[in-house]
C-alpha cells in the first residue's frame, strides 16, 4: 500500500515538473517584438485605440492640409508591415481639412487640354477627363480639345470641386471644318489644329466669288468625317469664270442693266451715246450697239461697252406779223 502511494506521488511530481518547464519556456521565448497595423484612413481616435491594442503607443501627431475628413489619418512613421517592439512610439499625420470658399467654374470650351486643366487649376478646382467616341451635336471637334465640360462655365462651385472635361476618343473620326476663302497658309494652319495635314498637290477651278489663289473648297469637303493626320487637298481659285455676252441691242437701259448685271453674269455696263443712231420719236433710248458682240466670251463680273440712241432733235418756227398803219390825212 505505501509503494502504491509512492507512486502516485512520483506521477504527480513529474507532471507538475513538466507543466512548469511549459511555463518556464513560454515566459523564456515570449517575443518582444510585432508588426505595424496599418491605419491609414482611420480616425485618430480609432487608430490610437488599435494601435494600443497591438502594444504600441502614439507619439507626435502632425497635421497637414488634405481632402479627406478632419483628423484622417493620412500616413504614419514607421509604415504598416514594419517590425516593431512593443510599447515603441508611431508618429501619426492627420488630415486638418481644407476650408472651401466658392469659385466660378472658368469657360474651357474648345481650349487644349493644357490650357483647360491650368484654368482650372487657377480657380482652385481640380478636374476629371472622359474620352467620347464622337462629338457632341453642334460641337466641331477637335483631337485634344475639350469639347464641353461640366459644370458649365460660370457655375458657382466650392474650392476643390471636381470639373469633368470632355475629350474626343482617340482615332474617332470628326467633321472637316471649312477654310474656303482663306490662303493656302492660312488654311494649312487651320487644318493643323484639327490635327489634320496638307496634300502635296493642289487642284485649281474657276470661281465667280473667291479671289484667285484663295481656297474655294477641300477634298474631302467640308463637313465630311476625317481622321486624325489625314492629309487634305485644297482646290484654289484660277480666278473668274468665263461667260457668254448676252444680246441687248434695242433693250432700254433699265432691261439692258437687270441683262448684265444677272447673279450668273455680274458684267458691268458702261454707256455711252451713239451720235449717229437716233432714237424712235416718243421712245425711250435704247441700245444701238455693244461691245463684246452677242455670243463673246467674257470674264464673269467684267466691264462691256454700250452706247445709247440719241433722241431725234426737235425744230421750233415762228411767224413774224407785219402791220401796216394808213397815214391820216
């Protein structure tokens, strides 16, 4: 019975002895050390409160000028993952928010988009781009010019506000802007900013409204869908378009005039009178002769010659009346 007793005692000796070597190693390999939680976009309050929880404590809070919510935390020193001891300090960066006063939305319609976004910047907004496949209806677009914006122009909006620019897609196809009636210079130029080029050569046509050298038209016209670099061909002015004289010979001046100076003519009279064509008695002048002769090739909005009839000269008598006096006796 005593050896029975003895033994459970032994049993019970080494079971302590083995519980308490657990123990021992436990405390002896306890770590001192962990890992930085990450708390950036917590509240100060809550990331103090998580950061205690992990057995560090909170240092410097420094606060800087930012968008997001008074007392967000934006950064801390050391940075989440870093390896830390326990109890050691976390300088924390909080936001102190921005204060906002109102601004007016700047006009940076069918600005580049340089230009747009340094307006935008001057007025203290900030802006977001979106890429359209094509152009709103009525706008002439342009590669990398805005096309319209929102909020329009002249809207009152807090400082920080965001302004959506709208931009053509690229490789989207836009309308050919006319140049008719400019200099190949200037039309080159005006062509360039649509993003567009020059053709080598150019094609020429008679015009009764564009001066000689000037752009009368495009191929393709204007209006037609283009590319980006695609190359435009100018057709230049060779100047007026020729006509046919017409006949007015024994028209009045008035008819002889609507004749010449017709939209599809524009010719310019000048008149003269025909010593040796008389007019008929009563009648009103009329032409007697014209220069070019009906049929002639002329210049549309050239000067011809014509004379006038003159009226036939009119011829006064008078009779002389002699009276004879009686000498009185």
């Amino acid at each position: 019975r005593r050896h029975a007793n003895a033994s459970v005692i032994a049993i019970v000796v080494v079971v302590l002895l083995l519980i308490g070597g657990a123990v021992a190693y436990f405390l002896l390999n306890k770590s001192d050390t962990s890992y930085m939680p990450n708390v950036v976009g917590q509240q100060l309050t809550v990331a103090t409160q998580n950061l205690r929880q992990d057995g560090f404590s909170v240092g410097t809070v420094k606060s800087r000028s930012s968008h997001k919510a008074i007392d967000t935390v934006l950064a801390t020193y050391p940075k989440s993952g870093a390896k830390l001891k326990k109890g050691d300090a976390v300088t924390i960066w909080v936001s102190k928010g921005i204060k906002t006063i109102p601004e007016t939305v700047p006009d940076v319609n069918g600005m580049s988009l340089a230009n747009a976004i340094a307006n935008i910047k001057k007025a203290k907004l900030v802006w977001a781009i979106q890429y359209d496949p094509t152009a709103p209806p009525g706008v002439t677009a342009i590669p990398g010019v805005v096309l319209q914006q929102s909020p329009q122009f002249g809207s009152t909006v807090q400082s920080g506000s965001s302004v959506t620019l709208y931009l053509l897609a690229s490789g989207s196809k836009y309308n050919l802007r006319s140049v008719a009636g400019e200099t190949t210079q200037a039309a080159g130029a005006a062509l360039a900013s649509q993003s567009l080029t020059l053709a080598q050569t150019t094609t020429q046509t008679c015009s009764n409204t564009v001066d000689k050298g000037l752009v009368v038209a495009t191929n393709p016209p204007a209006g037609a869908l283009v590319s980006q670099n695609q190359a435009i061909t100018l057709e230049l002015s060779s100047g007026p378009c020729t006509v046919y004289m017409p006949t007015v010979t024994n028209l009045t001046q008035t008819q002889a005039d609507a004749t010449l100076e017709a939209p599809n003519l524009s010719l310019v009279p000048n008149y003269t009178t025909d010593l040796t064509a008389v007019c008929q008695p009563g009648a009103a002048p009329t032409v007697a002769n014209q220069t070019p002769q009906p049929g002639a090739a002329v210049k549309f909005g050239s000067t011809v010659q014509l004379t006038l009839c003159q009226l036939p000269s009119t011829t006064t008598s008078s009779t002389s009346t002699t009276t004879t006096t009686a000498p009185t006796p």
